[in-house]
C-alpha cells in the first residue's frame, strides 16, 4: 500500500508558517466571492460552479496521476464517502452561487466565514481532543462580533432580495462545516488531499452539471474576456492549488483553531468587493477588523499565552 507522506508535520497549534499561507489562503477565497459576481452575467450560479470544478477536477487528475504519493489508483475503502463529501461540496458551492445574485458580495464574505463557529460547535462533540479552552471561546465571541457589525452596515441590495441572498450564504457555510466534519471524523482522514479534491471536484462537476442542464442555465455568448478569466482562476488557482493546502493542513492541525484563523477571509472579500465592484466602505468596517483581528488573536495564542503567565 502507498505511504502517504504528509505536506505538513502535525501541529497542536497554528505556527508562524502555518499562519502565513492561511492569509494567503484567506485571501483567494475572499477575492473569490467578487470573482464569481463579476462572472454571474455570463455564467450563471450552477454553470459557473459546474465549470470550475470541471476545469479544476481535469488539473487535480493529472496531478494526482502525476503523484504515486496522492494514492489515487489505491483503494482505501473510501468511495462511498467521497460520493457524499463531493455531493456535499457540490449543494455547497450551488447555494452559495445563487446566493450571491441577491446579496452583496462583502457580505457573503462575511457570513459564508461563519462556518468557524459551526465547526468549533461541532468539534465539541465530534473532535473530542480539539476542544476549546475558555480563552478560546472568548476569542470565537469576539470574532462573531466582528461578523456582526459587518451584518448590520446597510446593503446594496435590497432587504427582500438580501434576506434571501444572506440565508442561502449562511446554508453554504454549514456545507462547508458538514464537509470539514466529514474529512475529520470518517476515513477520508487517511487519504491524501489530492484524493479528496478529486472526489470534491469530480462529483460535483457531474452533479452541477445535470443540474444546470435541468435548470435550464444558458451561457451569455459571447463570453466577456473577464468572465472567462474568472472562471479559470477559481478553477485553477483557487479550487485545485489553494484547496490542496488546506486539506493537507487539515490533517496537520486542529480544526477549530483552522477554521477560526478563516475569519480573516471576510476582511480580504470586503476591500476587494469595495476595490473591484465599487460596493462602499463604511466606518463599521475598521471596527469590524479589529474585533476579528482581537478574536484570532485570543483563538490562536490564547492558550499559549496564559499558559506562560500561569
């Protein structure tokens, strides 16, 4: 049987390295909600979703196949679950897609990111050894107050369309947080992270676009050139490179402490909503970053830090 090698040594705590590719992280996929708003006109939510995982199922193949490491070919009892994880990712994606046509964009950031809180819930009961420590509780309240100021500055859109947009972004984050538990807790845990992308991208390329199809979704032809670009950076960049690195360090370090450190992903997707789409800046934002900055800071190296005092 193949050994899997781990891209990162396990970790009971977020460390310097650690922390530097999860901004870079947190930064692609808060960019990412402004990517697919500006490619809606031309792709609509599910065809926009089916293509990028397509596009993006396509390169993590050839990688995996590339890489004997990635034990795609060697069967590890997995399918069943990775059937779900990707029907999983798939509803995920859709909703949030759809969403996105009646909600800002700085705002999905924010609450698609709630999923932090969701998997530090969950992990209570399901991760038993990745419980928080009082401090860190704290640290999630601090954060979800951060969400909150954000949540209550005034929209572009309109309130009916927006509550509407808002509840179907808050349905993708508990998706995300199903298939955060579900990499953790089934034995998708003892696969690599390429294997898992493929199931992910392969599944729901083939489940959006059925459902397209039966949506009766139509490509606005010709496709602008940015809508093209678009969809080729979510495919490429952000759902086969940046995906890898998170699982891979998913199986490195404590989930919650991971999920928490997301938060910063709200910050990045609001300035590019305000940079790119012109959606504007409100003085609650500054509070906004402070309070969520203060809460990763309490979730991250609060413990570490009284132990030290103690």
């Amino acid at each position: 049987m193949v050994q899997n090698r781990p891209m990162f040594e396990p970790r009971p705590f977020l460390d310097s390295k650690a922390f530097l590719i999860l901004v870079m992280l947190c930064a692609s996929w808060g960019v990412q909600q402004v990517m697919v708003k500006v490619a809606l006109p031309t792709f609509p939510p599910i065809t926009q979703t089916a293509l990028r995982s397509g596009i993006a199922g396509i390169v993590m193949l050839v990688v995996a196949l590339r890489r004997p490491k990635a034990g795609l070919l060697v069967r590890y009892g997995t399918l069943k679950w990775g059937l779900l994880l990707g029907s999983v990712f798939a509803a995920e994606f859709a909703v949030l897609n759809i969403g996105l046509q009646w909600t800002d964009a700085s705002r999905a950031s924010v609450l698609f990111y709630t999923s932090p809180l969701m998997v530090a819930l969950a992990a209570q009961w399901l991760l038993p050894h990745e419980r928080l420590a009082p401090v860190q509780w704290v640290g999630l309240v601090v954060t979800f107050l951060g969400v909150v100021v954000v949540m209550n500055s005034k929209a572009a859109s309109s309130s009916e369309s927006r509550l509407l947009g808002d509840g179907l972004v808050l349905l993708a984050a508990a998706g995300w947080t199903t298939s955060t538990m579900l990499i953790k807790t089934t034995p998708l845990a003892r696969i690599s992270p390429e294997k898992i992308l493929v199931y992910q991208l392969v599944v729901s390329a083939i489940l959006l676009g059925v459902a397209a199809l039966m949506f009766g979704e139509h490509i606005t032809w010709p496709p602008a050139p940015i809508a093209l670009a678009s969809v080729a950076m979510q495919a490429i960049w952000v759902a086969s490179f940046t995906y890898v690195l998170w699982f891979a360090m998913l199986a490195a370090y404590p989930a919650s402490r991971l999920q928490g450190a997301t938060s910063m992903t709200p910050l990045f997707g609001v300035l590019a909503a305000v940079v790119f789409l012109g959606e504007p800046l409100r003085p609650s934002f500054g509070v906004a970053v402070a309070l969520v900055i203060a809460g990763l800071l309490l979730l991250n190296l609060g413990p570490v830090l009284f132990r030290r005092r103690g």
